[in-house]
C-alpha cells in the first residue's frame, strides 16, 4: 500500500470524535426502517459496493468562457492528479476508479501510472478521447469538427487518437472507451445534416472495430455547446440509433448535463435499460444548463428518481445490465477535492434512497392505478434521511465520518499550495 495522501491517524481521530454520534443517529434509523421491514444493514452493505469513478480532469480548477480561477496546489500533471484522486478515494471510500482523458493524461509509461493507482487500491474506468481542441504539435485542426470533419484526413487523425486511447486503455486496465465529439453547426446551412451523421458513422464503425473483445463503447450525447446551433450526436435517439448500427459493445452514455431544461432525463435512462444500451452517467447538476455544477446540488430529486430507475433495473435482473458511474463536473469557485467528495455523497444519498423504495408496495399501487400512494412510496424513500447509512458504509471501508471536516483538518490543500508551485498561465478551463 503506498502513503495515502492524508495521515490515516488524522482520520482515525477525527472519526473517534464522531463515532458516538454515528452510531446513535444510525441505530435510531435503524429501528424506524425496520418498522418499514428494511434491514438498514442490507442496505448498507449494498451501498458500499456502489462506486463512482472520478474524471481525472475534476481535480483540476475548470472554468468558464470567460475566465479560470485556480485553487493553489492544482495538480500538474497525471500523477498528481493521481494523488489528489486518491485522497477523495482514502475520505470518500466512494471512488474507487478514475477515468482519465487523453491527451492531457497521456503517459510514456501507463503501466506506472497503473501501478501506482492500483497500490492505493485504485483501478481505472472509462478512457476519454478528446478530439475536441488542437494541442501542440498537432498536424491537423479540430476547428470545424473531428470524426465527423468534411476533410478525411482530419477524420482519419481523429480516428488514430481514439485508437491511441484504445492502447493507453489497455495498458491501464481500462474496459471502455467514452467518445464525445464536439462536431456540429454554429449557423443553419453550415454542415449538412446527413452527410455529417455518415461521415461519424463510417469514423466510429473504423474505432468500433479495433476494440477488443471485452471492451465497451460509449457514445455521449450533448445538445449544445460548443456547437450553438446543432450537434451532430445531439440526442439520446441519435445515439441509440449509432449504437444499433454500431454493434452489441456500443451503449449511450448519458451525462445528466446534456439535457435541455425540463427533460424527463430518468425517462431516457428507463428507456435505454430497456433497450440494452444504457452504458452509464456522467453525474453532474445544472440550473439552466450545461454540466459544470455539483452532483446533486441543484436537483437531488433528479438524481433519486434516476437511482430508482437503476435499483429497479438490478432487482429485475436486467440481462446485461451493467452500468458505469463517473462524474463529470467542472469546479470553478470550489476547491475541487471538496465538490468530488461531496458530490460522491450526494450519488450514494440518492443510491440508498432508491435502495430504500417499497418496489412491491409500488407496483401494487401502479397497478391498481393508485396515484397517490404510488406518488407517496417514491416521496417516503426520497425523504428519508440517509446519512447516517452514507456515514456508516464510509467509515466501515476506512474512509472518515465526515470527509469534508476531515479534509480541511488535515490542511492537505495548503500542503499542496507548497508542493505544487504553479506557472501562470492564461489557459481555459475544461468543457
Ligand atoms: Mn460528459
């Protein structure tokens, strides 16, 4: 086991400060969800085996069009990031993989980079592409699109960096590959619809064919931005439909934020488990838009009712169902570590609320047409309050009662700020 980032004694002492509170607040729980026949330790136990995988590039300040401010300490490079990561795994015990965006994460030696995760108990989930800006030394630009480009050879560099993920991926012990394209139109007449929809096609059938046998692909769909006026994957239906015509390893990733207003996203989920695609989240929250905001910060209820969705698809034994949990968030006036730790809570509060959900009791009354108590079996589980399980399933893995508290007792941060001397730099933030 290599040195976690944090003193593991501070965290033992600051869990002993806690834990008499802790365990009265979880056994009087405990009694009042037994009068509802729920045994809060089965729900326990199912809730620490419930992880979420930490995108490399949220440790990271992001930023908005208009500026970036920095947190002092930012992580430099992937190993850095590594061990940032590792302190929300060490406090949270929620994050137990990280999914990694190249080029930004790309190493020489990705066997190290593996190891080294894998010493603080850390493996690796989904691998990013990113042909969505130009980096240095780039032979081609990804100004007017990528895999869907009127240009085939910037197709065909777009095509190559996906396949260079692919091998990163495998070397990392990585089993998917997450594709988000920033093509589209800023302006009506700009891109020919169809013709940019073959064009992805015909790029994804070369990527989809050079996966290995065990692996996935995940299509991520976003309405907007940076296109303005149309996207090319723009909806859940355009995925599904690439994903059907793809093959059995392509699934529809859906990232909470890439949603107009409004939009009936646990609808979307139900209907893709129904289909056999769902490939999993990116969980974040948004007011109007976009998918910058905290997980769970602005609609808990939203994610409750997708959490439903996806307990109810476990019971049900849905063949094949399997899918991947990442956030996928951009902090710009938090400190990053804090907004992954407490957006991890807020998916594992949603998590053991629909644990919580009386599935026969429900069923009875959606049969038998019942709105009202069929409304109120969903409320009675979304209001019941389960943090004291969240705190017991964290503290049981080794993690800290109350990992926000434990994080700033501990002056990591600050440590970081001493560590890690920054250049200055006028670079933007992450989309
Ligand atoms: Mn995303």
């Amino acid at each position: 086991m290599a040195d976690w980032p944090i003193d593991p004694d501070l965290v033992a002492q600051a869990n002993r400060r806690r834990s008499a509170e802790l365990d009265y607040d979880y056994e009087n729980l405990g009694e009042r969800l037994a009068r509802r026949g729920v045994a809060i330790d089965a729900i326990t136990e199912r809730l620490s085996r419930f992880g979420i995988a930490i995108p490399t590039w949220g440790v990271g300040t992001g930023g908005t069009r208009f500026a970036r401010f920095p947190v002092p300490g930012e992580p430099r490079d992937v190993f850095e990031k590594l061990e940032d990561c590792a302190a929300i795994w060490q406090l949270s015990r929620a994050t137990p993989t990280l999914s990694p965006h190249f080029p930004w994460d790309a190493v020489e030696a990705p066997e190290e980079l593996r190891a080294r995760a894998a010493a603080f108990g850390l493996g690796f989930d989904a691998v990013n592409s990113n042909t969505f800006q130009d980096l240095p030394g780039q032979a081609l630009s990804y100004k007017f699109g990528s895999l869907a480009h009127s240009d085939a050879r910037v197709r065909e560099q777009a095509i190559a960096h996906n396949l260079e993920c692919i091998r990163l991926g495998q070397a990392l012990g990585s089993k998917a590959l997450t594709v988000w394209i920033a093509d589209g139109s800023n302006f009506p007449g700009q891109q020919h619809f169809a013709r940019a929809l073959t064009r992805y096609l015909d790029s994804m059938r070369v990527i989809y064919a050079a996966l290995p046998d065990d692996w996935r692909v995940f299509i991520e769909h976003k309405l907007y931005e940076p296109a303005l006026y149309a996207t090319v994957i723009s909806d859940w239906g355009t995925s599904y439909v690439c994903a059907r015509e793809l093959g059995p390893k392509a699934h529809c990733l859906v990232d909470l934020g890439h949603h107009a207003p409004t939009t009936n996203i646990e609808q979307i989920v139900a209907r893709l488990i129904s289909l056999g695609r769902l490939a999993g989240f990116h969980f974040n929250d948004s007011k109007y838009g976009d998918d910058d905001l905290d997980s769970g910060s602005i609609d808990p209820f939203q994610i409750f009712l997708v959490m439903n969705e996806l307990v109810d698809a476990e019971l049900r034994q849905v063949p094949g169902f399997d899918p991947a949990y990442m956030m996928d968030q951009s902090h710009n006036v938090t400190d990053p570590i804090e907004s992954l730790v407490a957006s991890a809570q807020n998916l594992q509060r949603g998590f053991a609320q629909a644990l919580l959900v009386d599935r026969e009791a429900l069923l009875s009354h959606q049969e038998r047409n019942d709105v009202l108590l069929a409304r109120e079996t969903l409320m009675s589980a979304f209001q019941t309050d389960v943090g004291p399980i969240v705190a017991r399933a964290r503290a049981r893995a080794g993690g800290a009662i109350d990992p926000i508290a434990a994080y700033r007792e501990s002056g990591y941060r600050d440590r970081k700020a001493k560590d890690r001397p920054q250049e200055l730099s006028g670079r933007s933030g992450i989309v």
